[in-house]
C-alpha cells in the first residue's frame, strides 16, 4: 500500500510563491488587503496571508482629530513596506495605503477639474498642511480666504472643499487653494444680485471695510465701493470721519459694471445740492465769511457752506508777504472773510481773494502820504541800487542811492545808512498799480532838490548860480552850488562855446564861477552849462546894445555889455562897503 506524503509548510511556501509570481513582487510595495486578527495596546494586528502578520499603529487609522474605529475581524486595506523584518514580522503601513488611494483619486479629480475635500490640521512656514483622505497638500496663505484671516483657528479640523491647484506625484508636492471655491461662490452670488441691482437704485447696506480712499458696504452678498468724495458735499478728509465699520447706511447706486462686477455707490446724492444756484448766492465781487478747511502749498481752501468750498490761491493771500507759504497767513478752522472773484458753477469751483477783502496798502498809504509828505521807517535792507524802508500799512519804500545824500552816490552813499536804523525821507512818487513807493533821504536836508525845484535856495531852470568845483574828470566837472547846495554834473561840451574852452584841466578843486542850471538829470541832480550862461548873456547884450541893423560889430556890444556888468559890480561892492 503506498504511502501519502503530506505537504510541509515550506511547500506551502513555495507553492505561493509560485502562484503570486514570487514573495517580493507579489507584495512588497503595493496594497493589499488584509484582517485584523488582534489588538493589542495601540497596535493593530493583521494578516495578509504571509508568513507572518504585521502590527500597525491605531492612530494610522483614524483622521485628524478623531478616535481609530476598527475592532478585530475588519478587513482593511494597507501597504506592504517589506514582507518580512529583523524579527520575522510584516512591515505594513494604513497611512502609505490611504495616500497611495488617495493620490489615485486625487490625479483623476484633478484631470476632471472637480473639487476635492479635505481637512486642515496642521501650520507650516507660509500657509497650512491638508490632510485629503490620506494624502498631504500645502495650502498657502493667500489661498486661504478672499480677505486675509487673521485667525485660522476656527478652520482647523473640518472637513471642507478645497481645489488642487497643482500636484506632483513622483515629487509628492499638492498645492490646493480654499479660496477658489469661496470667489466661485461668490461670483455665482455676485452674478445674481447685480441682475437685480439697478443704477439710480436707493438700497440699505452695511459698512464692511474702510480704506483712506473710500468705504466698502455689504449690499447682502456683494460688496459697493462707497468713495469718500461721494460721501457727502462737504470736505470729507477721511471716510473715518464720517462712517464707522458696522453701521448701516442708505446708498444709491452710481454706476455698475457688470463685466467686472464692480459697483459704485453714494452717500450725497441722497443729499440737496448746494451747488443749486451757487453763482447767484455768491456772486462776483461779493465778501463773505467762511471757515478754512485745508491748507496746500498753493493755497487755501474756505467753505462758504456745507458742501461749497473755493480756493484762495497763495497770490491772492496778501497784499504785502510774497512767496510765503499760506499755513504762515491763516491757520485750518480760521474764520476769515473773503472776496469772490469768479464763479465756475458747472465745474464746482470759487475762486477767492483774502487780501481783496482788505484795504489795498498802497492806495491808504497814497491817501495818507501824498508826493511831498515827510515819513519815517525803519531800514530793513541795503541793496546794490538803494535802500529799502518799512513804513506803515506793512509796506516798504525805495531810496535810491542817488537820492540818499547830496554829493555822494553809490557804495558811499549805501554805506551812510545801516540795516534797522531809523530815518526820515521824502515821498517822491507812489504807483499804486506796481506796489512801488519812491523816498529821497538828500530832498529834506540844506539845500536839497524838492519835486519841481533844481537847485538850492529856490533855484530853477534857467537860473544862474555860483557852483564850486568837488572834483575833475575827463568828461566834465562835478559841481556843487556855493554855499553847501545841490550838487550835479558839467559836461565837457558845456564847460565854454570854444573847444579851446572845453578842457576839464584848466579848472581846480575848490575853484568857484557862475553856470545855469539847465534841467534834471534822471536821479534828479541839476545840470549845469557854461556854454549856455555864455549863450544866455550874449543874446541879451545883443537885445540890449545893438541889433543887426544897427551896424556895431559883435565886439563893440560885448564890450558895452561888459562894461555896464562891470559898473554894476563895483556899484554893489560900494553899497557894500
């Protein structure tokens, strides 16, 4: 009788082996199932028909957050890492099989475009960890909400839709963002309430956000930007002013742009506006008090009402301070009056003059210091052709160096006078027009030349006087009249009729004759002539002792004349006596 030889467990082995196509590549590296046969501790055991079973911890089989629900007897699906250990024992892992799964399902949603869940349960450096049933994605911050989060907290372990923006298998990196699905919803809402918005339309809308520029309002799902210059008619600096997040405000609609999904809002048109008749309210040339609202480097701006601002423009500011900034004239919450200038109703603009409103400085002090008048000021600067004065009305008055003193000009003459020294000047011309006042300092003292006069002790035009000479030049002699008098200019070509007459060498300092005065030069010194006194006294001796019919040569009246000029100095010189 034959025997039966039973197989022994290494046949079993073998025969396996044989049937999966080898131990290792049977098993190691991919899912399989297997059966929970015990637990022990935190460690589940299971077999998947190998030589031996392997453990794998509880928690593998939980999600985030959550308790491990598996009794003995389950059967569960894990990855086979290497069929057999140091100690004999399966390496398995619940955590490989779920990614394994999971990626699998993840690459298919992700060709399809469909939304894939998940939950976020951890922090990392930039953003979020995702656990999306077994595999791990990044979430970045700016992908987590529309509006930056400022607590994630109360995000953390719920499950929650979320889109793969990208994923790389063979590198393990999926990026996912929650904030596409939450722009998609709210596009989709966006869509349908904007149909049932209409521009003109008066809606009731909470304050969600405030920026320097303007207000963002919930309009119940979609969101209006309400900017600070729709705010109200009056100066609005900052929405904060006026709004506070969380209030309830009533808007209408200005504008909607359904291709964007934007829309414009407003808080004024509500209001009435006071721009109505603004132009016949405040007409041209009118002063009204108004308030000043802000201050710019080109000037100021001042509300005649709620809601009606005009501009004063740093050159209408003052009649006497140029060039200064206009925060060093008024100051924001001054009350000032103002003069209208012009009125763009249709462009909402004023135009105002603060020093239109007050005494033009030049006219009062013309009318209080008429050409000829004495005044007295203080010395504020020298400048290479005169000096500036300050007088009163906050106005100043040139002296030119010419008319500073007699018979001194230029640096010497500038160098009489110094910065903050009091003195006292003629008025000689004011021009209204160009905000100029002309003074002479040398028209008040001994022998000074006054408007209409030329020379010392009433001397006029014409007039003969004996002059002293100051000084010889080569184009003629600087003169002065006898006596501490005006001082002025004989040119070469008056010093005598003959050529031979007309040489400045043969006079000397100090030596004394007679000249006419025959005018004003442009600083108003005297000229004086020679020539002309010679031409003067011929024509006279001429009318006096003869006549071109009378047959005397020139020689005989001249001596006549000279004569009878002689008689009459010795007739004084004897009443003298």
């Amino acid at each position: 009788m034959a025997t039966t030889a039973f197989p022994t467990r290494d046949d079993f082995a073998d025969l396996l082996n044989k049937s999966l196509g080898g131990e290792n590549e049977a098993f190691e590296g991919k899912v399989v199932k297997g059966t929970v046969t015990a637990i022990e501790n935190d460690l589940a055991v299971i077999d998947v028909g190998l030589k031996s079973e392997g453990r794998v911890p509880l928690r593998e089989f939980a999600a985030p957050g959550q308790k491990a629900e598996i009794s003995v007897g389950d059967t569960v699906e894990v990855f086979v890492d290497r069929v057999e250990n140091s100690q004999g024992e399966a390496m398995l892992s619940r955590d490989r099989a779920r990614r394994e799964a999971a990626w699998d399902k993840l690459e298919k949603e992700f060709e399809a475009g469909n939304r894939v869940e998940g939950v976020i349960f951890g922090r990392v450096k930039g953003g979020f960890t995702v656990d999306l049933g077994g595999a791990v994605a990044f979430l970045p911050g700016s992908q987590v909400d529309i509006r930056p989060v400022r607590d994630v907290g109360p995000l953390m372990e719920i499950a929650q839709p979320f889109v793969v923006l990208k994923m790389d298998r063979r590198r393990g990196n999926i990026v996912v963002s929650r904030r596409a699905i939450l722009e998609e919803t709210r596009a989709e809402q966006r869509s349908g309430l904007i149909q049932s918005l209409a521009e003109g339309q008066v809606i009731d809308g909470v304050v969600k956000n405030i920026t320097d520029y303007g207000a963002f309002v919930d309009l119940g799902g979609i969101d209006g930007l309400l900017h600070v210059t729709d705010i109200s008619y009056k100066r609005v600096n900052h929405p904060s002013e006026v709004l506070n997040i969380g209030d309830t405000v009533k808007v209408q609609i200005i504008r909607i742009n359904k291709e964007t999904q934007r829309i414009s809002l407003g808080m004024k048109q509500l209001e009435t506006d006071p721009w109505e008749g603004a132009a016949a309210k405040y007409p041209v040339g009118g002063v009204f008090q108004g308030r000043v609202t802000n201050i710019t480097e080109y000037g100021a701006f001042v509300e005649l009402e709620a809601g009606i601002e005009g501009l004063v423009h740093v050159s209408e500011m003052s009649w006497t301070k140029k060039n200064v900034h206009p925060g060093k004239i008024v100051s924001t919450s001054q009350e000032v009056e103002v003069k209208v200038l012009e009125v763009d109703q249709e462009k909402r603009r004023i135009s105002l003059g603060l020093k239109q409103a007050q005494a033009n400085p030049w006219e009062a002090f013309a009318e209080a210091h008429p050409v000829g008048s004495t005044v007295e000021g203080e010395v504020k600067n020298s400048t290479e052709f005169g000096l500036f004065v300050g007088l009163e009305g906050d106005v100043d008055g040139m002296v030119h160096m010419s008319d500073i003193a007699w018979g001194v000009s230029g640096e010497d003459a500038l160098n009489l006078h110094r910065k903050g020294e009091t003195v006292q000047a003629q008025v000689l011309d004011v021009d209204v027009e160009k905000e100029r006042i002309s003074l002479g300092i040398k028209q008040l003292e001994r022998g000074g030349v006054s408007a209409g006069s030329a020379g010392a002790a009433g001397g006029k035009k014409g007039e003969i006087v004996t002059v002293e000479v100051l000084e010889v030049k080569d184009g003629g002699l600087e003169v002065q009249i006898a006596d501490g008098g005006a001082s002025g200019f004989l040119k070469r070509t008056d010093l005598g009729r003959d050529r031979d007459e007309q040489r400045p060498e043969r006079f000397q300092v100090g030596q004394k004759f007679d000249a006419m005065i025959t005018g004003l030069d442009r600083s108003k010194k005297p000229n004086f002539s020679i020539k002309a006194l010679q031409i003067a006294e011929e024509k006279q001796a001429v009318a006096q002792y003869g006549s071109s019919d009378s047959g005397a040569s020139l020689g005989d009246i001249l001596g006549a004349a000279l004569k009878e000029k002689q008689a009459e100095t010795e007739k004084k010189a004897t009443k003298k006596k």
